[in-house]
C-alpha cells in the first residue's frame, strides 16, 4: 500500500521500489533472509520487520555495515549497538528512551514517592528497564522492586510473585509486557485483590499499542489501568488511510475479524515513503552492486560484494523530512525523532485521553492538531482519572500496613449524631461511618504521604447496653488500632492511649438569630440609651478636667532674676549677671 500510494502520488518519478518479501519465523530463518536478500537479491535498502531481539539486530547491522546498505527497522524500539559503531542501523521508530522519560514524568505529576516495575524477562525488557532506572532516577522516583515475568510462567508463579508485591507498602505498578502476558497479568491481579482502590497499575506502549487484540473480558479486568502510547494526529490522510485498510482487510478476510492497524504499520508506511523520496533524491540511480569483493563468509565460500548506492541512500534517507501518517518523519542520530505520547485511561472496553506528553512541555492536558499545546497557559493537568476499584482519589503510592486493615472503633449511641453517626450492613458485613469526627479522620488521611487501609468497627452494638468512652478507650490495642469519636482529652485517660492534637473547643455556645437588618450603626446595641448618655458626660467631664489642669501650669512660667552690676576695675563697662530660676 504505501509503495502504490506513493507513485500514485508522484507518478513523474523516474524511480520505483521493487519490494522482495521473506517470511521468517525463527530467528535462524531471519538471517538466512537477510544473507539471501543481499546476496542474491542485491537489494539497496533493507527493510525489517518484527524481529528476534537484539541477536538479529546485531547480525543484520554487520551485514549492513560489510555491505554498506542501509538496514531499517520500523519494530526496533530499544538497541544495544551504538550509532557511531552502526550507522547504517536506522531506527524509524521512537526510542523507548524518550517513553522511559514521559512515565517518570506522569508518575512525577502524580507525587508518587516510589514504583514497582514488572518487565518481560527477555533482552528487549532488560534494555527498557536501564532507560526507566535513568529516567526515574532523573525525577526523584525510585524503583522500589524490579520483578521479571518470563512468557512461559504460569499462574501460579506469577500469583506468588504478585503476593510478595502484595505485603510490599509500594502501590504503584509499573508493567512493561505483551498483549499476551498482559492479559493473564492483570487477570492474576485481579484474584490477588490488587485491582481495587488504592492501588495504580500505568502500562507501556508494549501493551497499549496492542490493546485491540485484548479480548474484552480482560479489558473489563484492566479498568482504572493508565497507559502510554505514541500520538497520532488525526489528519485526513491517516483518515483516509484506515478506510482504505479496512476495506482490504474486508476482502481479504470475508469471514475473520478485522485486523486494526497499529503504530508499528503505520512506521513501516513511513519508512517505505522515506526510502522512496530517498531514492528518487539519488541522480543518476545505479541499482546494481559495485564489483569490490571484502571477507568471504566463513560458512558458504560465498564474497560479499559491497554497494556503491548505499553511501548516498544513507545520506538522503537521514536528510530526508515529511509529514507521515504516524506524524512528522525525521531522523536524529539513526533513530525517529522523538514526538508527543498520549495519556489515556482504560474504562470498561473502551479507553480516555487525560492527557499527553511532549519532550519541550512535559505532561500538558490538550495538544494541537499538529501536537503542540493550545497554548501557552495550557493547564499541567491532566482530566480526572478513574482509578482501579472505581475510584477517583488519587492513589498515594505507599501504604504503611502491608498484611492487614487499620481497624478504626467508632461509637454507636443515641444523641450527638452529628459527632459520630454509623450505620451497619449485614449483607456486605461493611460499616459506613459519618459525622464531624469522621470528616476530620478522612482529611488527616489525605495528607499523609501513604495510604491508609482502614474498616470501621461499632462499640455498643445495642442502644440500650451502659457504656463509656473510657470503656471504649480500653480496647486499644487488642480490638481496635485507634477510636475516632467525639471524646475529651484528660489525664486519666492518657495514662493508657495517645491522643491526638485537639481539633475542637470544649463548652457550651448559646447561638441567637439577630432579628434586626444590618446597619452601620448595630455596634451601639449593646448598651441602652441612658448608659451611652451616661458614658458620654463622663467623657466631657473628664475632657474638661484636663482642660483646666494644662490652664495652670501654663500661668506658672519661668521666672529670670537678675542680680547687681558688678564693677569690674580698669573696665568702663559692666556685665550683668543673669540668674535663671527655675520653680
């Protein structure tokens, strides 16, 4: 398909893609095709599809790098080989580097301390599990536990595995799998009671990409779950591409399901279209192979024979830029350049976006048809989450009891309902507690940095049994962990529990509707009329007091005496000696 959309949307090129398929299935069969396809063939620019680890990866780029023909992945989204060692090993897929980066900062934007990660125990799972310790670590999150699930583990030794998990305070579960353990994962989970509230459960694009192939009873099972995947901007082509595809699937398939199209389909689409515009960027385009021989194969007594096209192919392929159906095709150090994840949200059989990710701008709430932000003010927020176990409280991520309940004692009795009010179900064997006391337990547990696993437990289960609060207070610790209720702190009763600060005043409060409208003058109510007259003429009396007070030290002023001329001799003049009395 992309060959002929191709030319049918540029039917002046002088060049045209031959395509040579082989169908391999071993990884044996892989690097027999590929040998086959160099040799034999005399292909200029190889194209891989869903490969066999990082062993075909390694194969293939040596007989890239002998031959000097560009080897290219659209499946490779992890690699060991360096790009300066392998250069003709183009990646046209993102790297699992950048998604390592947008699920630290999704777990960063949720303020969880700590993450549990579950990996396939394969050497593609091993490789993603270096880039989330370096991204994680970036942020601050530690990777509390790494447990490794090999493909052929059965349930039970997953169970247990989980169960471990279970005990753990960590809550948050970071799973990096395929479809097919993905689904008998999160059944397991479910059994082991690990999908309820408090806990998050974030999934790779390993499995989200492939979630169409999740049957729908284990899509039920994966509600609450968060995921990240790749964006795809819906453009008209992309549009116009998947009706295109469906309608060939229809005629292929009359009878089967419907196949949809990945992100990884779309890649290949890409890469054709690349190697297309790459080639056609080539003039004059000699597609046989140069006449010089190298190391001959130490199996068949076979030379390779190296290719004069592939030098340039390369060179126009990592220059090459266009919009794509999987977006913006561009190639940075052998590898697509990164671009925009979408956060969404599994709900029943069908998924939400909350969000999305980008290098520049982090998480972001809304992305533009071509995958930048709105704008500048876009709110980091993501859209409310729904969480497993039906919830929309944000999990924690931690939970200081690990192997049972905290058990809250609450009291049962009549009057002051409004304090404490509980009410019991037989059928669920559950007590809903309410009142003031209760609300001031739930917000103190909101704020702490963990969560807490409570159940309420009712003393005086009759109404009409004698009881008291100090009665109650007794049972700590052998019936309840802690007692929520209505309760005076005193001496006494702190000699054998610990209270907490207190939150409300003790006393009585006579509240009294006000009868009269509002006016700038209600401050005078207080007082009657003849108690302000009264306060008033004591005001003027004492004004006037004062006022005679500073009359008489003002007429007492500061008397100046002056003594006799003193005759001072040989001297015709007389200085007058001045006394200041001061009374």
């Amino acid at each position: 398909m992309a060959v002929s959309d191709f030319y049918a949307a540029h039917p002046n090129y002088t060049t045209r893609l031959n395509l040579h398929t082989k169908n391999a299935h071993t990884l044996l069969d892989a690097n027999f095709a590929v040998l086959e396809l160099v040799k034999h063939e005399k292909v200029s620019g190889l194209i891989l599809g869903p490969q066999h680890g990082s062993k075909q990866e390694i194969f293939a780029a040596a007989i890239g790098e002998t031959v000097r023909v560009p080897i290219v992945s659209f499946t490779a989204r992890s690699s060991a080989l360096s790009y300066e060692e392998n250069r003709y090993f183009v990646r046209t897929t993102l790297d699992d580097a950048v998604q390592a980066e947008a699920l630290a900062a999704v777990c960063k934007r949720f303020e969880w301390p700590e993450v549990v990660i579950l990996y396939e125990d394969t050497e593609y799972g091993h490789i993603f599990l270096s880039h989330a310790a370096k991204a994680f670590d970036d942020v601050g999150i530690e990777l509390a536990y790494k447990i490794s699930i090999s493909t052929s583990a059965d349930d039970s030794r997953i169970l247990k595995e989980l169960n471990k998990l279970k005990n753990k305070p960590t809550r948050v579960f970071l799973v990096h799998v395929g479809p097919v353990l993905g689904s008998r994962l999160f059944a397991i989970a479910n059994t082991a009671g690990m999908m309820k509230e408090g806990y998050a459960w974030v999934v790779t694009d390993s499995l989200s990409i492939f979630l169409d192939f999740v049957d729908s009873d284990a899509r039920d099972l994966m509600e609450g779950v968060l995921g990240i995947r790749p964006y795809l901007f819906a453009s008209e082509n992309l549009k116009s591409f998947q009706e295109r595809w469906k309608r060939n699937m229809l005629l292929d398939k009359a009878t089967g399901p419907i196949t949809e199209l990945n992100i990884h389909g779309l890649w290949a689409y890409d890469a054709v279209t690349a190697l297309a515009i790459a080639v056609e960027n080539i003039h004059p385009v000699n597609s046989s192979l140069s006449d010089v021989k190298t190391r001959k194969n130490k199996t068949e007594n076979t030379d390779f024979e190296i290719s004069s096209l592939g030098p340039r192919l390369l060179r126009e392929l990592s220059n090459t830029k266009f919009r794509g159906l999987a977006g913006d095709f561009e190639l940075v150090e052998g590898k697509l350049k990164a671009s925009a994840f979408e956060i969404f949200n599994v709900i029943g059989n069908g998924e939400r976006k909350v969000g999305f990710w980008t290098l520049e701008r982090g998480v972001v709430r809304e992305l533009s048809a071509y995958g930048e932000p709105k704008n500048s003010t876009s709110t980091k927020e993501l859209k409310n989450v729904l969480w497993p176990g039906n919830s929309f409280t944000r999990p924690k991520g931690r939970s200081i009891l690990t192997t049972e309940y905290l058990r809250v004692g609450i009291p049962w009795k009549p009057g002051y309902i409004e304090f404490v009010d509980a009410e019991y179900y037989p059928g669920t064997k559950r007590v809903n507690a309410t009142g003031f006391c209760i609300g001031i337990f739930l917000a103190a547990l909101k704020v702490l940095p963990f969560s807490i696993d409570y159940d309420y437990y009712i003393y005086n289960d009759s109404l009409f049994s004698n009881w008291s609060y100090d009665s109650m207070l007794q049972k700590i610790p052998q019936e309840y962990d802690m007692v929520v209720a209505d309760m005076t702190i005193w001496a006494p009763r702190a000699e054998y529990v610990d209270f907490a600060l207190p939150y409300s005043e003790s006393g009585v409060v006579l509240v009294v509707k006000n009868k009269k409208p509002f006016s700038m003058w209600t401050f005078i109510t207080p007082f009657s009329w003849d108690l302000w007259v009264a306060i008033i003429g004591a005001c003027v009396l004492l004004r006037f007091a004062l006022y005679a007070s500073e009359l008489q030290i003002a007429d007492t002023s500061e008397e100046l005496a002056v003594g006799p001329r003193v005759e001072t001799p040989g001297m015709n003049h007389f200085y007058p000696i001045e006394f200041l009395g001061i009374e």
